[in-house]
C-alpha cells in the first residue's frame, strides 16, 4: 500500500507531509501491545492504550474487552465460542481486577483456596472474593464466569494467607479449618490431596484450639482417620480433649466414597492424577468386555 501525502503551505512554500498508511498504524499499535505484553501478561486495563491503538487492536483481533475498562489479548485467529484463551487468562484478570479494585485487602474463600493447594485446574463457573471493601457484587465475565465479591469483617491474620501467581488464599492448614464439611462429599480428590499433604498437625491445631472449633476438629480427625493418618488424627483428639473441649470424632467423606492411597510429600499433580485413576479404574474395568484368554486351539496346527 503506497504511503499518503498531504500538501499544505508554510510561508508561501509547499510543504508535503507522509502520512502512515493503515498497516504502519497497526504495526505502531501491536508494537505497544507487545511492550505490555513483555513478561507474560494477557490482560490489561484499558487506559494502558491509546483510543487508536485500543480500536485498532480491537478491530484487528488483537484484543477483546472483557468487561468496560479490561481487555485481553487474543488473535485474528481465534474463533467465535473459543474458551481457550479466556480460561488460560481467567486466574490474571481475577489478580489483576481485585488489586485494582481492593487493593491487597481480599482473598480467596476457604474451599477455591483447598483446590488451589491441589492444584486443581478447571476454571469454576463462579469465584468468590472476600474483602472488606467489597459489595455484594456478582460481576459477569467471559462465556459464562464470574466473581463474586463478599463483604467481611476484615482481612485473616497475615499467617493464615498465602501469595502465588498473583492470587491471595488461604494456606492449607487455614483453609482446611475453615472449609465447610461439604467440600470433603462434592470435592473428595482435592480433599485427600491436600490432607495428604500435611507433614504435621501442628498448624492445623493451633488454629483449632485458638478458635475452639470442637465441631471441625472431630471432622478433621475423622478424615485424617479416613485417608490413613490414625497418628495426626489421634493427636487433633487428644489436644483438644486435654484443653476441655467436647470433640466427637466424624468422617466428613461420603461413607461410599473410595479414598486413594496417595504417596506422601510428592507433588500435588501427580497426586491428583493418580487418584483420579484410582477412583475411576473399577468404573473403566467394569465396561471393558470380559477376556477372551488363550485359543483352544493353537494357530497352524
């Protein structure tokens, strides 16, 4: 495409300015894109764009608003319904968009911070933020997801938290405390993976005796019992027991739900596909036809 020319006069001269054609705009706007995109990010507010770099992308398929004021970055090849990129981008806008708008006041609930820890990796329809600062807002996002922000009190002590990826959620030995007994029965897997993961119970019983949480602690000793760990939850029983406190000793699984034999410090992928395997063999076995065993009769004879 040839380059424009205008003509205008200056003290009675002709003076002629290039002007950039269509594709060296393009190029002028995916350069500032790339520049932002330098270290790995996907998303980005809108105001890191000029409005003509912002549209340009936009009508060329580099970006795609998430919601007023967000966009991500995308592809001139990306198809109509494509999740792909929004779910590989989800957890990004999700860090991005609570420190802009909580600053580092919020963090993730109880039970998306128990499947953080097991590294489970499916993107959930709905995640909720707790803040201070927060409304009550349900914000909808891409295809389908959205974040919902909970007002609380105020923020967990700095011990009970944990940073990765951008993310704030509560550590392990928190979030077990603090998950409802309904997430052992809808999230079995992740449950044993990260009680398997405890190389003590210490943590866990200063939060419980700080709390007086007899209720939970007869919980988490029965699934300690469950997955194997008789000795962590004979010392949840006996602590609590010898500070007052009236502990019955429950099994939160679902009484028909089979437990994996997870292998203790390794990592919490290979522990989720193994137990996912494990819980998922005799329904493969179960449909396979039967085998048909040696020939009666051998081959060529």
């Amino acid at each position: 495409m040839r380059r424009g020319i205008v003509s205008s006069r200056k003290n009675n001269e002709v003076v002629r300015t290039k002007m950039a054609t269509p594709n060296e705009k393009l190029a002028d706007a995916l350069q500032a894109l790339k520049t932002l995109q330098d270290g790995g990010r996907r998303i980005f507010k809108s105001d890191e764009f000029s409005r003509l770099h912002r549209e340009r992308l936009t009508r060329s398929g580099f970006l795609q608003e998430v919601i007023r004021g967000w966009q991500m970055s995308t592809g001139p090849q990306s198809q109509d319904g494509d999740t792909t990129l929004w779910y590989a981008s989800f957890w990004e806008f999700c860090s991005l968009y609570c420190n802009d708008r909580f600053g580092r006041e919020w963090h993730l609930s109880p039970e998306q911070s128990m499947l953080l820890h097991a590294e489970a990796t499916a993107i959930p329809p709905q995640v909720i933020v707790n803040s201070p600062k927060a409304t009550g807002n349900n914000l909808s996002l891409l295809f389908g997801t959205s974040i919902y922000d909970l007002k609380t009190k105020q923020i967990p002590p700095r011990e009970d938290l944990v940073e990765k990826n951008g993310l704030r959620f509560y550590t392990a030995d928190a979030a077990l405390v603090k998950v409802a007994e309904a997430f052992f029965q809808r999230s079995p897997i992740e449950a044993q993976i990260v009680l398997k993961s405890m190389r003590d119970v210490s943590g866990v019983l200063g939060r419980l005796l700080d709390g007086g949480h007899s209720a939970v602690a007869g919980r988490l000793a029965g699934a300690f019992r469950r997955i194997g760990k008789g000795e962590f939850a004979d010392d949840i029983l006996k602590t609590m027991k010898g500070a007052m406190y009236d502990v019955r000793e429950t099994d939160p699984f679902d009484q028909n739900q089979q437990v994996s034999t997870l292998a203790v410090g390794g990592s919490p992928i290979v522990a989720r596909l193994n137990a996912i395997w494990e819980s998922q063999r005799q329904a493969v076995l179960d449909v396979f036809p039967a085998a048909p065993g040696l020939p009666r009769t051998p081959p060529n004879s």
